[in-house]
DNA sequence: TACCCGTGTTTACAGGTTTTTCACAACTCT
DNA sequence: AGAGTTGTGAAAAACCTGTAAACACGGGTA
C-alpha cells in the first residue's frame, strides 16, 4: 500500500477525507457535509476521548456556545447513519460529561 | 518515550489527565469526572497525605463546608473500582484525622 | 411567485447517569 | 466503653445525553 495514503479502512468502514467520502462494504455512506466532518474528526483520534470544546471547533471552526447541543445532534444522526449501515457494530462511545470517543474495536 | 509524557505508570496503573482516562493493563477504567479528577490529585502527589481540604480544594474548587463527606464517598467509590481492576493492591491509605494518601507502592 | 427538498440549526422533553446528601455501620484511639 | 472518625449503601436532587420535531434557508423546478 502507498505510503502516505490518507484513506483508511476499520473493519468495514473506510474513511476518505480528500475524497469526501466514507464508504461501508465499497458502498458510499450518504453523509450531509457536517455529518462527514465530524466522523473524520472522530476517525482521525482513534481510542481518544475528544471534548464537545473539540469536536465543535474541529467541525464548526469555532467553540461551541453555552448549552450548544449540536455536536450531541450530529453524533446522534451519525449513529443512525452507521448503524443502518453496520447493524452489529458500536463505533461511537459516549463519556459521561466529556465527550465521545471513536473505537473500531471495543 | 519522550521526554515530558504527562502520562505515567505506577505500576500497573496508568493516568492521563489530557485525555481523561485511567488505565489498568491498557484497559481504561470507567470513572465518572469526579472520580477521576479525584484520583488524578492523588496520583499527583504520590506519597504525600492529603488533606480532605485539599482533596475537595483541588477535585469541587472549594473548601468543603462544615461536615462534608463527599471526599469520603468519591475515595470509597474510587476504591471499589481501582480494587475491581486491582485485586491485590492497596492504592489509597487513610489517615485518621487528616486525609488520605496515594502509594503505589507499599 | 409558489412549492418541494435537502441540509443545517435550534428547541424540547424523556430517559439515563452522576453527584449530593443522609443514615447507619464499622473502625480507631484513648 | 465512649467519643470521634471513616466506610458505604441508598435515596434524592442535579445534571447530562439521545433524539424527534420545529424552524430557517437556499436551490431547483413548475
């Protein structure tokens, strides 16, 4: 495989930021922009705990407001999304009064 | 390893106060914030006897009021789940009258 | 212009988790 | 034993998260 290769697969996910893709199976995931940038966030920390703070300045471009839900709304629907797609998979973890964290594995 | 990780093992206990999570063998705990900022304190001043005016201090922001128990309560629940992932160790030592104290080892 | 449609944003509320508080048991020290 | 401390389960209160729904907006089309 080429070195530098900014695509990735975990399990049966692939990740293609450049291409503004991500794909379960070869198949395209219909993702809205918002819902892409924020799976990228979460795929490019793997195994990290990444804040609401994080997560909305990586994909908003700024921190959120005061009692700004958004983020909580974009995981809920990526979820969806994954979940339709990968029923038996959990990709996305919740922390209690932090944030949530990707995991391929456990 | 790089000079200046701010994680570190004790033993089989790891903490990383940046990415809020405890280890053990690898595996992190699942501690609520309160139980980790708890434990992040203690880890911090290894061997040295903590008051619980400078447990609650550091873990609520302020002193505790007048018959507090909560930094009993968070050490206990701190205990049962360091002592779940650590069967063997004893990691917290109370001090009768003062507070307690973090040792790693005896 | 008027009507859809898809996306993004915000709000509301149910449900879940954590934190706080309380009560009593267990322990320590004299 | 008696007084003061600490350990801990459980209930109450506070707080946080999941998610549907309402609203806003722009582009496309009739």
């Amino acid at each position: 495989m080429a070195v530098g290769s900014a695509s990735d697969k975990t399990g049966r996910l692939e990740v293609r930021p450049e291409e503004h893709a991500a794909l379960v199976d070869g198949r395209p995931l219909s993702l809205t922009v918002r819902e892409l940038q924020l799976l990228v966030t979460l795929w490019s920390n793997p195994q990290r705990i990444l804040t609401r703070e994080e997560l909305h300045t990586s994909v908003w471009g700024t921190p959120p407001r005061r009692d700004d839900r958004s983020v909580d709304v974009y995981v809920s629907r990526l979820r969806a999304k994954l979940g339709a797609a990968l029923p038996d998979q959990k990709l996305i973890y919740t922390h209690n009064g932090i944030g949530y964290r990707f995991s391929p594995d456990g």
